[in-house]
C-alpha cells in the first residue's frame, strides 16, 4: 500500500552480490584383484556470503550506526560434511553376482544474518539457525543373468534443528517450534532390463 515510485528503488541499479569459497578432500582406496573393497570418503566445507543493498527504505541508515554508506546486508552460511562409502562385489557362481554399497554421511549448515541486518531491514529479519543430518544407508544389486538387475536398498536419515531466532520485527518471522529433531526411513526398489 505504500509503494509507489519513489519508495520502489530501480532494479537495474540494485545489485546483489555473493561470495563463495568451497574445498573438498578426497580419498580413494580400491586394492588390486579385491573385489570387496572400493573405498570412497569425502570431507568438504562451503562457505557462503550473500550481499544485498537494504531493502526498507524505512529502516535505519547505516551511516546511523558508523557504517559506510554502501554497507550491505545479507546472510553468512557455512556448510560442511562428510560422507563414506564401499562396494563389495560378490560372485555367486551360476546364480550371478551381487554389489553390496554402503555407507553413512554428516551435513551441518549454519546460517545467520550480517552484523546489523536487522536494524538496517527493520521489518526484514533473515534466519538466523543450525541445521544437522545424519544418514546411514545399504543397497544391493543382484543380477542373476547378464540382462537384468534387482536393486534394493535402504536408507535411515535424521535430522536437528536450532532456530536461535528468539527476537523479530514480526512475529510471522519466529519459528513456533525452535528446536526439533526427527528421523526415518527411506526405502527403494528397482529392476533394470538390457535387453540389447
């Protein structure tokens, strides 16, 4: 109700800015003539800064606060986690072969918004929370002739998470359930044919 032309910046000059950095650590391990090992770990880290000019023209000025006048708003996010898993590969003699993979995995993500965002936004508050997941899976595939494959498999995934939010322009920007934790199971079934 209050927009009009003068309140509304123009688009073109608004730009948003991001800044990501990454890394991941890999590691291998698959021995010669052993068919029951096929290692494979990862360990990886993001972070993530996401830049935008405020968008309230109502909110307080950064000047106000003795911040530049360009200062930008926005949220700092950092993920990381790791995951492992192996192959073992069984012969079954005339009733084919059998691939057993399995493995577990780990994600942490911590979001919050930059140093004064919320006063600069006033009624714009970002998230500010931590997130983890943890998983566990088996899959098999069992291929009895050389044209078809049966897959199965199973995975057990929970998560946490933490809204430290606990203050908010509005209330429609508070979490009524803070904290909270839950899990489950996932399960799957397929069948491949290769006729040709």
């Amino acid at each position: 109700a209050f927009a009009t032309e003068r309140t509304q910046p123009i688009q073109q000059a608004v730009t948003a800015g991001t800044f990501l950095q990454t890394g991941t650590l890999r590691y291998r391990w698959k021995p010669a003539e052993n068919g029951l090992i096929n290692l494979k770990a990862n360990v990886w880290l993001s972070d993530l800064k996401q830049r935008n000019q405020a968008r309230n023209a109502f909110g307080t000025q950064p000047p106000v606060l003795g911040l530049p006048v360009g200062y930008r708003t926005g949220a700092d996010t950092t993920m990381w986690g790791a995951d492992i898993a192996n192959t073992s590969k069984f012969s079954l003699n005339a009733w084919g072969t059998v691939d057993l993979t399995y493995g577990a995995s780990w994600l942490t993500e911590d979001t919050r918004p930059r140093a004064f965002a919320d006063v600069i936004e006033g009624w714009l508050n970002l998230r500010d929370a931590q997130r983890d997941e943890a998983g566990a899976f088996l899959k098999a595939a069992y291929k009895p002739f050389d044209w078809v494959t049966l897959n199965g498999g199973i995975r057990y995934s929970k998560y946490s998470m933490e809204d430290r939010r606990t203050w908010a322009n509005s209330p429609d920007f508070l979490n009524d359930d803070p904290t909270s934790s839950k899990g489950g199971f996932s399960p799957s079934v397929g069948i491949t044919l290769e006729p040709l």
